[in-house]
C-alpha cells in the first residue's frame, strides 16, 4: 500500500474485495510496533457483524477506496481477534497464513553481520 497514506485518513472508508464487492468500512487502523507503519485494517462488515483483519501491504486505495486483493467469503473468513487490543505475534501470523502471505525474516543489523559471521576488524 502507499506509505505516504496516513492511517487516520483510511478509517470511514468503504473497503472492497478484488472483484469489487463491497466488504465493509475501515474501522480501525493496525500499525506495526516496530517500524510505525500501517499493517493490519479491521474492516466492519456489516450492521451487526464482526470487523474482519485485512493486511494493508498487497491492498490500495483507489479512488478513495480500499482495494483489497482477496475474495470476500476469505476476508469473512479471518481469525476474529476483536477490534480496540493489540495484535499479538501469534495472532499476526495467524492472519497472515490465512491470506497466504509470507513474512519476511527479521534482518540482522549491519553492524553486527561482521561479528556473527566471524569476520571483525584488525
């Protein structure tokens, strides 16, 4: 997704499926603890429906809109966690197996490659 959105603009927004059927309305905005970038939408689906977790990083706004690129019944389908509480690693791995998302291996900072493959500085 565009990462010069900020998160507080895509909450209120109607959200659809990569068809175009309408999902719902972003309800809250999700942002990863360590970087501060929007992860995780909590789409309300309807009037007396649960909010459904959607991963922002394949969807996009497009004209004004929420685009996520899953099928509806998937969204639907999503491990509810309730909306208002932190996501925890577990349940975000959860999510992101549902989708069929691979994440990627935390990175090893530059500055200790050199000590963890045995190559230190004379």
């Amino acid at each position: 997704m565009q990462t010069d959105i900020d998160p507080r603009n895509l909450i209120g927004r109607k959200a659809f499926d990569r068809n175009g059927t309408k999902i719902g309305t972003v309800d809250e905005v999700y942002l990863d603890d360590a970087t501060g970038v929007p992860e995780w939408a909590a789409i309300r689906t309807g009037l007396f429906s649960r909010d459904a977790f959607v991963p922002l990083e394949p969807s996009e706004l497009v004209e004004g809109a929420l685009r996520v690129p899953f099928d509806r019944a998937l969204i639907k389908d999503a491990p509810d966690f309730g909306v208002g509480r932190h996501l925890s690693p577990e349940q975000e791995l959860q999510l992101y197996h549902h989708y069929g998302l691979d994440i990627a291996p935390p990175a090893v900072p530059d500055h200790d490659f050199g000590k963890l493959a045995g190559t230190e500085e004379s």
